[in-house]
C-alpha cells in the first residue's frame, strides 16, 4: 500500500472542497484552485479529513495513489498558506528590478532579460539580487522559478547565475598553472 497514498489529509479551518464527478475544487482565504483527478482513485470527504482507495494493485493505480493524494494535499495548502521560492542572484554586475508586475533582470547579457507577470504569481524583490516567487499553485511557482533560473543557471567554477536561496553549488577546481 502507498505510504502517501493511505495518509489521510486534515481540511483546516476556512478552507472548502468541492468534488463533482472527477473534478475537484478547493477554496480558501487565499484563492481557488481546480483539478480534474483521476477517475479510478475513490476520493471520500468525511468532516474535515480526505481519504483516497485504490480499486485494484495494478501498477499505474497504484502509481495514481500516491499522486493523487499529493495533488490534493498541495490544492489544500496552497489556498490555505501559499508556497514560495527564494532566489538569489550571484555575480558582478547582476541585479533585478520589479518593473510592474513583472522582472527586469541584469544577467551579464547585452539587453536586460523582460520576465512578464504572470496571472496566479507575485514576485517580491529584496535588495538588488533576492527574488521571491510566490503563489498558491505548488506547480505554476516551481515552474516560473525554474524558468526564472534557467535564464542563467549556476555555473560551477565562480557560481555565478540565478540559483534557489537553498541550492548549493558544486565547484569545480580551475586551470592548474
């Protein structure tokens, strides 16, 4: 039996759900988030818990298990907290500035690189080189981090580039004279 699939999840206080059919809606006092979850996994809402079953053992349910009951825990999370991500730019001359809604960043390119605000996501800018990333879609946050990242990923032998408050870098040693 999957470990996280057999977990129950506990609804806090002010958060609603909604099941219809396979689609699944979740609401709280940071927003809304829908879901179409898989049909094969039962979702059952008694009170203020969420359990999940499984119908059979055949590899992909069980696969679905797990996932499904992750999917929900982070809907029910992310409306009720919020997620968010750190990152931090590294290097001279490398900088960003909130233009709006979205990002200018300076990245050691000839042209500064544009990042649009996107619907669902705010950006905070601490100093000239933190970016938060915030929102409550765990999927959307990670994705527009990772594409934030990927502008200039970390390179390994100065560490210069954008990289997550929490990654660290592993350096390579330089020429040998």
């Amino acid at each position: 039996m999957s470990r996280i699939g057999k977990k129950p999840i506990t609804i806090p206080a002010g958060v609603e759900i909604k099941q219809d059919g396979n689609k699944f809606t979740v609401k709280g006092p940071k927003g809304q988030l829908e879901r179409e979850l898989c049909s094969e996994i039962k979702v059952n809402i008694d009170g203020s818990e969420i359990t999940f079953e499984r119908p059979n053992d055949l590899p992909n349910t069980r696969a679905l298990h797990g996932t499904t009951r992750a999917n929900v825990n982070n809907m029910v999370t992310g409306v009720s907290q919020g997620f968010e991500i750190k990152l931090e730019l590294v290097g001279v001359g490398y900088r960003v500035q909130a233009s709006g809604k979205g990002l200018t960043l300076a990245l050691g390119y000839s042209h500064p690189v544009e990042i649009e605000p996107i619907e669902g996501i705010t950006f905070k800018v601490e100093g000239n080189t933190k970016i938060t990333v915030e929102g409550i879609d765990k999927q959307l946050v990670g994705q527009v981090a990772a594409n934030i990242r990927a502008k200039r990923p970390p390179e390994p032998y100065k560490g210069k580039g954008v990289k997550y408050a929490d990654e660290v870098i592993r350096r390579k040693e330089g020429k040998k004279g």
